[in-house]
C-alpha cells in the first residue's frame, strides 16, 4: 500500500508571497537565514498546511476521512523546471506544454491524497541472489474506487480557491490541460480521471508488505510480537507490517512500531532475568547466556 497524490494543481496569485526558487535560494535568503534565523530558508519544504475530509465516496460511520490535502507556497513550476519536473518523472516535452508559461511565477498548490486506498501491490524476488533488489509492483490506481475518490479531492482543491480568504490573493486555477487529456471536455468527471492517471506522484508511505496476522491469515507474515511466521529469531519492525495503511502520513505510526518493538525484544531478553536484578555489567542476569544462545540470529 501507499499513499499516492494528485500532482500539478497550481493556482496563480497577485502576490509575491510563495517559495519561488530564483527568489529564495541566493546570498540574501542565505544571510537572513544563518544570522536572524528568518525568512523563507525556514520554511518547511513550502508544505504550509494539511487538511482532511471525507467525500461521497467515504464511510461516513468510520471514523476516518478518505483524502487529505497538502498545501504549498509553491508547486511544479516554482523552480523552472529544474528539480521537480525530475522528482515527479515529468519528461521535458509533458512540463513545457503545461508548466513553460507559468515558470517561476507565484503560485500555490493544492496535491489531493487519498488515504484508503483499494489498490494492492506486491514485491517479488528477483533470485536467490539476496544483493539484487526485489521487482516492486505498486499497482497505483488498479482499483477504479481510487480514481473515483481522487476525482472528488481533485474537485475539493479547487473550491479551495474560490474561498474568500484564496480570492483576496486572486488565486486562479491553472487551466492547461495535460498533453494526454486534451482531447477530453475540460473539468469533467472524464478529464479529471484521465488527469489523476496522467500525473499521479507517490508520497513515499510504502507499507503493508509484510502484514501483521493471525496464523491462520493466509497473508500474514508476522505474528502479534512481529516475529516472522515459519522461521525463528526474526522480526519485522517497521512500516510493513500494517495491516492497513493509516490515514494520514505515517510517520508518527512507524515511530511507535519502532517503540513497540523495540519493547518486545528488550522484554524478549529479560524475561529469563531472575528477579531482574542487574549484574555489574548494566545488563539484567540471564542476558549474557541468551546472548550467547542466540549470537547468531539477526533481528530486523
């Protein structure tokens, strides 16, 4: 599972205001920055704020939203062209046609992200060789539920800029269509589909490769102590064991996987502690014969 987002709603305003690249990274940005503290190099990363909602297409008895939104000071074309355009995989001919005209003006950006995805992926050895990387198939947008609750977050974002508090910057959206919709009338529910499979970006919350379960789940791979199913003295500590992506960035869960876990294993050790009493080593009695015992298993 990841978490994946709509990329390229950029919305013009009247105001210089927004992190363009010309105009943040230079000697003055640089000086403000190392000697008061302040000014846009204190930014972070020109993600202002983040909202959350459920639209038509949520459970509106679960007590989660389905898309949320990431709002920048600045969009694709803020830097020209010169590092996002790669970052998103946009090839030259695609980011001229859509972004050349607006390059390094003010903008703001809307990115809808949708955060249940029904789309599964997988991962694949490649061989036995352990130093080949895996064949990786995230398998974004298979599920046409997932295009559906884009479509909405895409129309969302843009009633975002007829806000009174957008108006007063004379936002306005960008309205180039993408080389692959234009055929399509714009802003329908068609073009917005074709849009959202035109230029949809990963926001990096790979997870669920190796889902937490009981035994008898025929996906599971790791029990309720994260220890791998059908092996001994392995574990798995880190975003893959979820069950189900979170809703919202998943930061914060892997944090505490990584808390739990690492609790599991100190409590793996001492367990076998008599009366936890601490040699003059630091470490609980019984730890070093375990210690021996298991020297040669790795935990992950």
């Amino acid at each position: 599972m990841d978490h994946i987002a709509v990329g390229g709603m950029a919305f013009l305003i009247d105001y210089p205001i927004s992190l363009v690249m010309n105009r943040v990274v230079n000697v003055n940005s640089a000086i403000r920055y190392a000697v008061a503290n302040s000014g846009p190099l204190t930014s972070s990363v020109g993600l202002e704020t983040v909202a959350f909602i459920t639209t038509k297409y949520g459970n509106v008895s679960d007590d989660w939203p389905d898309i949320e939104f990431m709002l920048t000071s600045t969009s694709t074309n803020s830097d020209g062209g010169s590092n996002v355009k790669r970052a998103h995989c946009l090839t030259d001919e695609f980011y001229s046609e859509v972004f050349d005209e607006i390059n390094n003006k003010d903008v703001f950006g809307v990115f809808p992200m949708i955060l249940r995805p029904k789309s599964r992926g997988n991962i694949k050895l490649r061989s036995a060789n352990p130093f080949h990387h895996p064949l990786i198939y995230p398998n974004y947008l298979t599920h046409p539920d997932d295009v559906r609750v884009l479509r909405e977050g895409v129309k969302a974002g843009l009633a975002i800029a007829e806000t009174q508090a957008m108006r007063r910057f004379g936002a306005r959206y960008h309205r180039k269509p993408l080389p692959g919709c234009k055929h399509l009338p714009h802003f329908t529910d068609e073009y917005w589909d074709c849009y959202t499979r035109q230029y949809t970006m990963t926001i990096y919350h790979m997870s669920g490769s190796a889902k937490m379960g009981p035994q008898s789940d025929p996906w599971a791979v790791v029990d309720p102590e994260l220890r791998v199913y059908g092996t001994s003295g392995l574990r798995v500590i880190d975003a893959s064991i979820m069950p189900q992506i979170t809703s919202g960035n998943i930061n914060a869960p892997v944090i505490m996987i990584a808390e739990k876990g690492a609790d599991m294993i100190i409590n793996y050790w001492t367990q076998g502690a008599i009366g936890f009493h601490n040699n003059n080593l630091g470490y609980p009695q019984g730890y070093r014969k375990k210690r021996e015992l298991y020297s040669n298993l790795t935990y992950v």
